[in-house]
C-alpha cells in the first residue's frame, strides 16, 4: 500500500502558484519523498525528491516539514502545460529500491 | 537524447488471445521497469531488470505474464492468456542506477491494452 495521501484534487489559477500537499506520517528516518506527474496520455515525468531538506529545480520546490510527516510541492507560476496528475511517492524497502504510488491529486490550472 | 520507446501505442484483443509489448530503454540505462496502470489508478509495479536480469517480479502474474530482456537492452512483456481485467496501459521506465535514493526513472508513452 502507498504510504502516502493527497487530496484528490485541485484548482489553480494560471500565473499563479500552485501548491500540492502530501501526507506521508509513516514515513522513516531514511525514506525519501519523491514527485512524479502524468500529463493525460503520457507516461509520467519525474519531478523533484527530497529527503529532509527543501528542495528546489527548474520546475518546482519541494518543502518538507521539520518532522517529515507532510511535504507541499510547489509550481511558482502554474501555466495550462501543468494541468495533470501529481503523485507523491514514498521510495521504501531495501537500499530504498521501491516506489509505491498512490492515486495522486488531479491538478487543474485553469485560465 | 532519445526517450524510451513503445509499442505499439494501442492493441485491442479479445479475452484468452495473446498480446505482446515491446520496450526499448534510453541508451546506457541498466534498469528496465514494466508497470500496470489501471484507469484511475497509479501505476503498479510488474517486473524489475537489472541487465538482464530480474530484480524484482514478485507482482507479476507469472501464470499468464512473462517478460524478458534478452542482451540487457530491449524488453518484451507477454499476455497468454488475456483476461478482462488485464485492460490497462502498461508503461515501461528505465534509469542509469539501481534503485537507490537518487533514482530517476524516465517513461515511456505506454501502450494502451483493451481486452474485449
């Protein structure tokens, strides 16, 4: 089972930032959060991962809480292009080989 | 650079025929992945590959799916016989590292399985 939960879905203005959280409370000291989507019709794309840190790259910021238990992933300016399905994955097992998915958050960027 | 490569992109079949999947990874990536995505669902893992060799097939139907990637390169998935639930798109990823914290896997665009 995913070790993660995301709200089934989400708005966001275009221009605008979006923010998608993530809860993942069982979360252990060496398991790392990682962020894919999947635009319609496509395989996903990896976005950003992190372990205790917040994270930033060229297309997103990923905050972490202090306890781990919640992570947001950040789209500074969300434009139509985002418009897909954003899964928060929590890399488990031996050597942190897997990733179990969850359902993801539906993110809809509207004009 | 290239990404990795499917086919064919939509198959339709009928329950109890045969279906086959081909997958061929980003050059120089040693991990090759198949997963199952169900509509509505994320993706679930079938079969891992290190080279040639099989990592990780513990989801795998083993009495009607086989898989395998014969000189480390290329993969093939097989259906034998199709059931109604197998309608799903099957994705292959691959990545330059095995598993790992760091690990990134690129995907394909799938192939999108209807099975009648």
């Amino acid at each position: 089972d995913a070790k993660t939960t995301q709200p089934p879905s989400m708005d966001c203005a275009e221009g605008r930032a979006a923010n998608l959280p993530c809860n993942h409370s069982t979360i252990s000291g060496n398991e790392y959060v990682y962020w894919y989507r999947q635009i319609h019709s496509q395989g996903p794309q990896y976005i950003i991962h992190g372990l205790k840190n917040n994270e930033t790259n060229e297309m997103a910021s990923l905050i972490i809480t202090e306890d781990r238990k919640s992570s947001t992933l950040i789209l500074p300016h969300a434009t139509l292009r985002d418009t897909a399905v954003y899964y928060c994955i929590v890399r488990v097992g031996q050597n942190n080989r897997k990733l179990i998915w969850g359902l993801g958050t539906s993110l809809a960027v509207n004009p | 650079e290239a990404g990795v490569a499917q086919s064919p992109r939509y198959k339709i079949i009928e329950k109890r025929q045969s279906v086959a999947f081909w997958c061929n990874p980003i050059s120089g990536h040693a991990t090759l992945y198949w997963y199952q995505q169900i509509l509505g669902q994320g993706p679930k893992l079938l079969i891992q590959f290190q080279n040639n060799g099989v990592v990780d097939d513990s989801q795998l139907p083993k009495d009607r799916f086989s898989a395998e990637r014969l000189k480390g390169v290329d993969s093939t998935l097989k259906i034998q016989p199709a059931k109604l639930e197998d309608s799903a798109v099957y994705l292959c990823a691959s990545s330059s590292t095995v598993g790992g914290a760091n690990e990134k896997l690129f995907f394909g665009s799938g192939t999108q399985l209807s099975v009648l």
